[in-house]
C-alpha cells in the first residue's frame, strides 16, 4: 500500500505530541511522495499445481450495496500437524459497527467516509465439510476468524472441501472494501485460509497501519454477476461474459498461484490497454486527464522490475483509478491508485509525478509482496522497503521521468532525521524495532517511518556498501529464489549473503533494532 498522508494514532493523553507532530510533518510528508529458498517453485504452472483452489460465486445488489456470496475451497494440509479445524480470515468484519480493529484513524473518518460514517460486515450462513454441515465459530480478537471444525482429522497431504454462503454488506467508505458515487472496491472480501506456522493458524486481526495481510498463494475461479452497466476491473483474466436477463451480467475470471483476488466495479470507467511481452496491462480511469502517460509508466514499470528481478508471469494486470483513502493499494495482478492523487494540493505536474510514483510504487509490490512473499504484519519493512527502493531503482533506469534518485534519497534521509529530531526534542524515544506487527506502532508515523522510509533507506544504504548493480543482482537473485514463496528476514539475509559474497547480518540487526 501506498501512504500520501498519515494520521497519528489517537492514544489517551498523546494528543499534544502528535498534534505538534502533524504540523511539523505536514510538508515533510507531502514531499516523501511514494511512502508510500532454493526449493521454492520459480514458475507459475509449477506454483499453480501447488496451490489450493478457491472458486467464488457472487451476485451484486446494487440497491442493498451487498455480495451474496458461495465458495468452495479444496484444502490441502501441507503441514506436519493433523488438523482438526481450518480457521479462515473474515476481514470484511473489520467495517462492523464495534470493531475494536478498524480500518481508519478517528482523525481519517471525515476523509474515509464521503457521506457520514456507515458500517459493513460478513454474514455467514451454512458451511459444510465433505458436503457434511458443520458450526462454526467466529472468533478472533476482535471476531476477525471463522474456524470451521473437521469431522476427523486432517493428515499432511490430505485434502477437504469446504463450502461455505456468505453476505457482505459494504460500508460507504473510500478503502479496500466499500462503496462510494464513482465506484465499488471489492478487496478482501472472501474469507480465506490463515497460515498455519509453527503449529498454530496465525490469526492477525485488521489494523489501520499498513496491510494486515498474511495470506498463502491460491487460484481462484470466479463468476461475478452484477448490473450490466458496470465495468468490471478485476485480478485474473476474463474468461466468459454473458447478460442474464435485460439487466444484469455474469463474469468469469480465472487466476492462477496469487495472494488475492479483488474486484472493482464502476459505471464510469473508460480504458486504456496495451500488450507487451505476453502481458495485457489494462488501465481502467475516472477522471484521468492523461490516461496515456499512466498507462506508459504502468508499461514501463513492469518492463523495469521484470528486467531487473524477475519477469512477470501473468497474462495481465489491472491498474485501476478508483476512491481511495490512501495512495494507492496493491493485490494479485491489480492494484487500486487514488483518484485524490492527481486532485492533490499541488501543481498539475506535481500531482502528475506523484501519481506515476503511486502507480510504481504499486506495481513493484506485484514482485514485493506479490510473488515473494511475507509475513506483511511482523515484517511490513519487507515488502514496503523493497517496493520503495525498487521506485528509486526505477527512477534511474529510466530518466526521462525526471526525478533524480539521489534527491530522492536525501530527502527521505532528511525527513527521517527531522521526524527522529522532533520526538527527542519532545523527549520521545526515536529507537524503534522495524520488526513490530502492526498494531504495536506507536503511532501511524512510527509505521510510515519505521517501514517506508527507513526501509528504503535501509537498501539504499546497503547499495552505498555494496554497490548498486551488485545489489540489483542480488534482488534479482533473491526473487528468483523465492518467487512464489515467502520470505523471512533471515531468507533475505542469507540470499543477499550468498549473491554478494558479504556478511550482512550485523547490518540489518542494527538497522531493524531501530539504531538511529
């Protein structure tokens, strides 16, 4: 995800540090711009064999602003542990009214929520196991899982389908799920597997900081059916459309070895579309004065990070301008770009180069979050870190864009100095553990900072040592190893190790203990 603006997390009696913070980095965020296992299978057919299936079946209500939702998914036990549950993220909960985990700042509320705040939610009806009904039980921190229990246990390598119906009702918000005038996001709205680790689910609840996400790869199948005249934005290719009475259509889409799947549907797309290397990269916009030169950075983007790390293996990509709190948001094979981006308060240019920064900054996530994955809770500096350096790495690959990546890096390194120096002028202690899961920030500057900028900085740094084309190949290296995995701090440490010949490990210690 891409952060434009952050707002400080309200603690009791905080108020007046950050308050004082917010003016102090007013300008300063405005200008941060972007803050926004060798064994692994390294092909998208080999990765597609080794993930679970989810098929999802959905009708829109346009007048109820809700999905009627059935899912099958066939689980494969991978683990060495018998199970005897399978607990499924129901993040769609996080918009209920009581959520103690909500998706936006009270200061954030105004912003988010176009027409007053309102509320959403997930509804489960029937599950069955084996085609055997079964009770769950939604439960969680914060009624953020549904467990689904097992009949008999389930042994490695050992498969069972579950099927489950489902309403979501959306609230009227500019985030990964709702609805606004201008268009439907339909981003987490599924209920899919957690991770099993370390013999227990891994069962994070939402945050507002960053992406709560830590979800395994999966295809998917999925029919879509909604008023006809929407336009459908989607992750995965579209494989059939038809008209179901004078009214309504139903899409397929089909996606192969990704970590989501969203949708975004809208009566006032238009599109842009261009082929280039096998990969259909479609832009859908609303208010895009100059949808040409988004879709060639989009374009370029892709042709930049395949060059660099590893090539794209998917048959399209979505980049789709629609209402957005934040920058810009990113999932399998689309990504969401604000449209409060090119209405920003600056020149029409300015505006313009921070929305190409979005729409980079969101692509390099398809590499960064995307194939290589991570834990994006505890280890948020992975993927944030390394789709801010991968901007830095574009913008000097390709010049034309006219932005210089050392200037680029000064100023984050001074917006960073500036941020340590305001919390010690204020006796706050400015040493934090990049490592921290997301609700343990203290406060949503901690997160920006902590992530973004001193994760780019950190690779940033780490090219001043090694070189940059040494450490271009050793990402490069890196993502070929562990394309359609996850990778951990310590994956990342030994590959680097290994590519560049260098002992990094006290390196990255002292950087992510927070060591100013």
């Amino acid at each position: 995800m891409q952060i434009n603006e952050v707002k400080p997390r309200k603690k009791p009696g905080k108020a007046p540090l950050f308050k004082f913070i917010a003016v102090c980095l007013a300008a300063v965020l405005l200008s941060i711009g972007a803050i926004s296992l060798m064994s692994a299978p390294n092909t998208l057919a080999e990765a597609s064999r080794n993930c679970d299936t989810i098929s999802i079946s959905a009708e829109y209500n346009s007048a109820l602003k809700s999905l009627v939702v059935t899912q099958n998914i066939i689980y494969k036990n991978r683990t060495d542990t018998a199970l005897d549950e399978i607990k499924f993220h129901i993040y769609a909960n996080a918009y209920r009214d009581g959520a103690r985990f909500t998706p936006v700042t009270e200061s954030e509320v105004p912003k988010a929520y176009p027409n007053g705040k309102s509320f959403g939610n997930i509804s489960v009806g029937s599950v069955s196991v084996n085609a055997g009904t079964v009770q769950t039980v939604v439960e969680g921190e914060d009624a953020n899982v549904l467990s689904v229990p097992l009949v008999s246990s389930l042994g490695r390598n050992k498969s069972v389908s579950i099927d489950l119906t489902y309403t979501v009702k959306l609230a009227n918000i500019k985030h990964r799920l709702g609805y606004t005038d201008a268009a439907v996001n339909l981003g987490n709205f599924y209920p899919v597997p957690c991770v099993f680790e370390n013999g227990e689910w891994q069962t994070y609840p939402y945050s507002y900081n960053g992406d709560p996400f830590y979800n395994e790869l999966h295809n998917f199948n999925v029919t879509l059916t909604c008023d006809k005249n929407f336009i459908v934005a989607s992750s995965g290719s579209l494989t059939e459309s038809s008209p179901v009475g004078n009214a309504r259509t139903v899409y397929s889409f089909k996606s192969s070895a990704i970590r989501d799947f969203a949708m975004v549907l809208s009566e006032n797309f238009k599109t842009l579309s261009q082929t280039v290397k096998g990969t259909a990269i479609k832009y859908y916009y609303i208010d895009d004065d100059s949808p040409a030169e988004s879709l060639a950075c989009a374009v370029d983007a892709v042709n930049t990070f395949s060059r660099l790390f590893v090539k794209y293996p998917y048959a399209q990509l979505s980049v789709v301008q629609t209402d957005f709190l934040h920058g810009g948001m990113e999932y399998g094979e689309l990504v969401y770009i604000s449209r409060d981006v090119l209405t920003g308060n600056g020149t029409a240019e300015q505006n313009r180069a921070v929305n190409n920064q979005v729409i980079i900054h969101e692509i390099a996530h398809q590499w960064w979050y995307g194939m290589t994955g991570n834990n994006q809770v505890d280890t948020a500096w992975i993927d944030e870190g390394l789709a801010e350096y991968s901007t830095l790495l574009f913008y000097g690959q390709n010049p034309a864009y006219n932005v210089d990546k050392k200037t680029l890096t000064q100023s984050a390194r001074d917006n960073y100095a500036m941020y340590v120096k305001i919390l010690d002028s204020l006796g706050a202690d400015s040493s934090v553990n990049m490592n921290q899961d997301l609700n343990s920030f203290r406060s949503s500057y901690d997160y920006v900072f902590m992530t973004y900028v001193r994760g780019m900085l950190l690779f940033a740094d780490l090219a001043n040592m090694l070189g940059e084309a040494n450490l271009i190949q050793a990402l490069g290296q890196f993502s070929r190893e562990t394309s359609f995995s996850f990778a951990t701090q310590d994956k990342l440490v030994a590959s680097l190790e290994r590519s560049t010949r260098t002992k990094l490990k006290s390196f990255f210690n002292i950087y992510l203990g927070g060591i100013n």
